[in-house]
C-alpha cells in the first residue's frame, strides 16, 4: 500500500513509526512532515490546510490510503475531497466532523444516544451567558464551540472566573469564529481518561485508554495545553469501565450518527470523566490524541497498517488488537514560555543518546533540521516515550531520557505518573 500521512507532528510521527514497517507498506509520505519522520517517509512540503494541493499529491502519486493527523484538515472536508477523487481516507466526512467541530453537535449527539454526560446549554448571546452563570453558580466548565487547538476549555472556579472565560471568548474573541456560540456545563469530578476507538462506520475496535496531563505545571497548575504528557494504562481504568464506555458511549454514539445519516469513520477520540456515577462523557474528538498516540501505539503488538486496512474495508468486526503486557509513559518537552510566546531556533543536543536507552521512543513535535543540528520550531518540541514492565518503570524510563536531552530553552512537566503512581 502506498500511504500518505497528514501533519507534522509527534501524533503523525508515532502513526508513521507503527506504519514503517509494516509488510504491507510499498511507500510511506508524510506532508509536511517533520525531522523524525524523514527517517521513516518522504516528507512533502505541502501544508496540512493545502487540501486541494494534497489531493493533486495523492492522485499523482497512486496513493492508496490517506490518514490525517490534525482535526482542522478533517473539520474542512479532506475526506470528503479524498472520496470525489476515488481515494480512501481514514476520517470522517466534515458533517461527522462536527463531532469534534462543534461541542454542541457533540452534545445533541450525546442526548440522542442517551450517552452520560455532564448537563449543559449553549449561547451565542454573551449577556444570556452571564446569566446563566449567575443561575447555576460554580464550579462550571466554559467551552468555545469551534475549533480552538485544545485550549478553548476554561475550567472555573469561581463566579467570577466563569464570567471573565465568557467575556473573553464572547466579547474579546481570543479563539475567533470559533467562540461565536459557547457551551457551558457542569462540572464533572473524578478521575479523567481517554479511550479510543478505530471505527468503519457500523462497527468500533478498542484502541487503547491512556490518561492526559492538560495543564502546564506541575500538580496541574497554570493554564491548559495540548497535552504535556500521557500514560497507559490509568489504574482507574479497570476492564469493566472499559467494557461500560464501549458499549454505552463508543456505540451508542456510532449508531446515533448512522441514523442521523452521517456515519463516522476514523479514530474516535472520547474524553471522559470516571465519576462515582460511572464514566460520563466530556467530549469527542475525531482524530488520535497527542500525546496519547505516542504512549498508545509503542504499546502494540499487532501490524497497525493492517487494522487500518479493515476500517477501510469495513471489515473491523472481524479484526483483532493484541497489546504488549507493558505500561507505557510520554513527557512532552516544550520551549519555554508554552502555552504563551515562546521563541524557536534554539538547538537541541544529545537526542541520538537519549533514544537508545531501554525501551525509549523519542517522537518529534514541533522541530527542524538545520546543518545537520535540531532546532525547536513549535510550542511542544518533543514527546519522549518509555515503555516498561511496569508504570513506575516506563516513567522512570522516560524522565532518564529526558535528562539525557539537552536543551537549556525547553521544559517539562516533572509529576508525569505521579498520581496514578499514588
């Protein structure tokens, strides 16, 4: 098969790393790409938002699946652009997009299913906001609607926190179109997870539960993130938790978005929230988490291009997954200042040495190649995976690699692990 991988960061490195060596691989692309996927792929400098130049790429050169990586080229119909030029995408159409889209959609398709979640309303008028607020009080969780790169949640605590995240969504529009309507909810407490799921419309394939570190300090302070690191498996998350989320929100929702006649097609992504109730469901997403792809798929035994292959082919009832009895840890190392201004071009040392320490994957985020040199060229540079017999082990596996990097303008969260390790 010859695939094309959207994207340029350490998600699309990861699925580029599980794909390389598959037996079924005659020729692996990845556009834009990034230095750790140059070893492994032909990188293509056409942007991930150029859907009409990747198409032209894809027909050109005889592609036989594309995979995107990111949710805006998703969101903006590069499936739907694959499939009028005869070429399978493992995605979702951009109507079942707006499951990850539009948090409303998300939630009238979590009501229809009968899916658990938190109760919630939405607004596109910033004074009926306010006043909701003042009605049911906090803690309330704000939400732009839109797309706003994993960092359009504001958890409140108070009253007043609740007021100024709408305001400065509604009225000073820090996310843009995307925070024209808002979702406001309930806040939900417990234990967070993320579990995914491969789906080919009618039927769904368990992928994997890990759970998310969003906040950027330590004992998660300070402002959400894309992710500052993840581990796999959470000891909150016991088979039947699993077992529960699979059959009364992964399915539920697919049929739900069958019988709206928007069938779903991809990776399912579902944050969710082990509450004392049982898992309710806090968002979907329609694409593979970073850096939970990172942490999930050193983790697998089974040749991943050939479960994609049946999710194309609609085959998945009949695939199977086998997994590594292992724990897997990744710690994002990020340039300093993230998730606010931070500069690129500092050079970053000694990552050869790092990725040869046991059971240590180092998965490129957001750098260059330049003179031979890596420079940090993003806001989360580098997500540095361990995998172990153990979770203390794969975490202890992946700080040693991150103390063999060096790289006096980065950063990381040091507590990765640290609660589910008690």
């Amino acid at each position: 098969m010859r695939v094309l991988i959207i994207g340029s960061g350490g998600r699309e490195h990861a699925l580029a790393w599980a794909i390389a060596f598959s037996p079924l691989l005659t020729k692996l692309y990845v556009a834009p790409g990034n230095p750790g996927t140059a070893a492994l792929a032909e990188n293509v400098p056409i942007p991930a938002s150029n859907i009409a130049k990747l198409i032209e790429f894809a027909i050109a050169q005889k592609i036989d699946l594309v995979i995107p990586g990111p949710e805006a080229p998703l969101v903006a119909g590069i499936a739907d652009a694959c499939a009028a030029a005869g070429i399978a995408c493992l995605g979702p159409t951009a109507a079942a997009a707006q499951l990850e889209g539009s948090k409303a959609f998300c939630k009238d398709i979590a009501d229809a299913a009968g899916i658990p979640t938190a109760d919630w309303a939405e607004f596109t008028d910033e004074d009926e906001a306010h006043d909701y607020i003042e009605d049911v009080g906090a803690p309330i969780v704000i939400k732009a609607d839109g797309l706003a790169a994993g960092k359009g949640v504001v958890v409140a605590a108070t009253e007043d926190e609740a007021h100024d995240a709408v305001h400065a969504i509604m009225g000073d529009k820090i996310h843009g179109a995307a925070g024209a309507k808002i979702v406001i909810e309930e806040c939900l407490f417990g234990e967070e997870i993320s579990v995914f799921a491969l789906c080919d419309g009618l039927d769904a394939l368990y992928l994997g539960v890990a759970a998310d570190h969003k906040r950027v300090g330590d004992n998660d302070t300070g402002p959400n993130t894309g992710g500052m690191g993840a581990i796999s498996p959470p000891p909150w998350a016991s088979q039947e938790i699993l077992d529960e989320i699979m059959e009364r929100i992964i399915r539920p929702a697919l049929a739900a978005m069958v019988e709206r006649g928007t069938p779903f097609r991809g990776f399912l992504f579902a944050g969710l929230m082990v509450t004392e109730a049982g898992p309710k469901l806090i968002e979907f997403n329609v694409r593979f988490g970073d850096p939970e792809c990172e942490t999930l798929l050193p983790l697998m035994q089974s040749d991943f291009l050939t479960v994609l292959q049946a999710a194309i082919n609609g085959t998945l009832k009949h695939a199977a997954i086998t997994w590594k009895n292992a724990a897997s840890a990744t710690v994002v190392m990020c340039a300093k200042g993230y998730p606010g201004a931070y500069a690129t071009g500092s050079e970053i040392y000694g990552l050869e040495e790092a990725g040869e320490l046991p059971g240590v994957m180092i998965f490129h985020s957001g750098t260059m190649a330049e003179q031979g040199g890596i420079l940090a060229n993003g806001g989360r540079v580098l997500a540095v995976n361990a995998i172990g017999d153990d979770l203390a082990q794969a975490v202890a596996r992946a700080y040693a690699a991150v103390d063999a990097i060096e790289w006096p303008d980065g950063f990381c969260r040091r507590d990765i692990g640290r609660r589910a390790l008690g």
